[in-house]
C-alpha cells in the first residue's frame, strides 16, 4: 500500500509474481480450509479459524522469505471466497491507521509478536475528513504467536512490529474480499482521512 501498509500490502517486498500479486501456497490448512464461493458467506468466526488454522501450518510459515527491509507477502486461498494474506513483518514496521470498510475479517500472529492499536468507536462511514476522538476509545493489544482477533465491519487500527530485532509473521482474511481501505493520520485525539484505496491501487 502506497503510504502505510496493510493486510493488503501492495508496496510490502512482493514473494511471487502473477496477476494482481496473487499467489496460489499450498498446504493442508489453506487447501483444506478453502471453499467454494457460492456457498455460505464466511463469519468473522470462520475467518478466525482459518486463520488459527493456516499459522498452525510451520511448512508454509517457514516457507515465507523474509527481508530485512520491507514486509513480505504472499497471497493465499480463503475460506468462502474470502481473501487472506501470509505477511512477514519486519523488526519496527507497522501499517498506520486504516480501515477494511464493508469487509470484516480476523488475524492471528504466526511467529513473533504484534501489537494492534484499535478505535473502540464506530465511526461514520462516510462524508468527513476529520473527527475528534474521545479520550476513552483507545485500545491496544499485545498478539503474541499463536494468539488473534477478528472483528467486524468500519474496524479502524494500526498493527506494529515493535522489536527491534524479531521479525513477525501473521495471517489475515476478510470478507468479502476488500473493496476499499480508507487511510489516517492521527494527531493526538485528531483524526483526518488521507486517502481511499480501491483493489485497483494494490493489484
């Protein structure tokens, strides 16, 4: 992604080549897990397990090359038509404020530790540029290996790799497959919509 990135890393360190960035990782827990696309649209709940599941996988955790400058990505099968991401994260990267708009979706970290800071508000959807926050909305939490959340639509976080010396490696999905990311800056309890990405803008 062009400023910050996020579970749809278009300016992360790309692993595969092909259409749109999209790479198909074998594995029993992302083959197992995949279903067909007409079938019942996946819930937050599957897609926390999906995700449970696949960073169970240590072939295909280890199989992600990791850089020491930018993150690494490589695109796998979701369940229900859902779109998910292996991302490996390295030491002090993290995404900047964003949301997944109509898309709800869960991530678990695989290996080393994440820390998400979310907005415990809904807010409004669209027509504003800027909002003033209440002092009580912060939240933050520390997502160890093996540990993750999902969570529901207009869900606004960042998610950062604090260590200065361990790379992190997580798994995400959402659904249905993300039709916009709205970007932010924060200052203070000020927060200003910056930019409105579309699938066009990372694939």
């Amino acid at each position: 992604m062009s400023v910050s990135p996020s579970a749809s890393p278009s300016s992360a360190v790309p692993v595969s080549a092909g259409p749109a960035f999209c790479a198909s990782v074998s594995g029993a827990s992302v083959s197992d897990a995949s279903a067909s696309a007409t079938g019942p649209a996946p819930t937050q709940a599957d897609l926390l397990d999906f995700v449970r599941r696949t960073a169970a996988d240590t072939e295909l955790i280890a199989s992600l090359p990791l850089d020491p400058e930018g993150r690494t990505w490589v695109r796998l099968a979701g369940p229900g038509g859902s779109e998910a991401w292996l991302i490996g994260w390295p030491p002090g990267t993290g995404t900047g404020w964003h949301d997944h708009a109509e898309s709800v979706g869960a991530f678990l970290t695989a290996s080393g530790e994440l820390t998400e800071n979310a907005l415990a508000a809904r807010l409004p959807t669209d027509g504003w540029t800027t909002l003033e926050l209440a002092e009580d909305v912060d939240r933050a939490r520390r997502l160890t290996a093996g540990q993750g959340r999902s969570f529901g639509r207009h869900h606004v976080h960042e998610v950062l790799n604090g260590s200065p010396d361990r790379h992190a490696i997580s798994v995400h999905a959402y659904y249905p497959p993300l039709p916009r990311i709205r970007r932010y800056s924060r200052s203070g309890q000020l927060l200003r919509l910056e930019q409105v990405e579309r699938p066009e803008d990372w694939q």
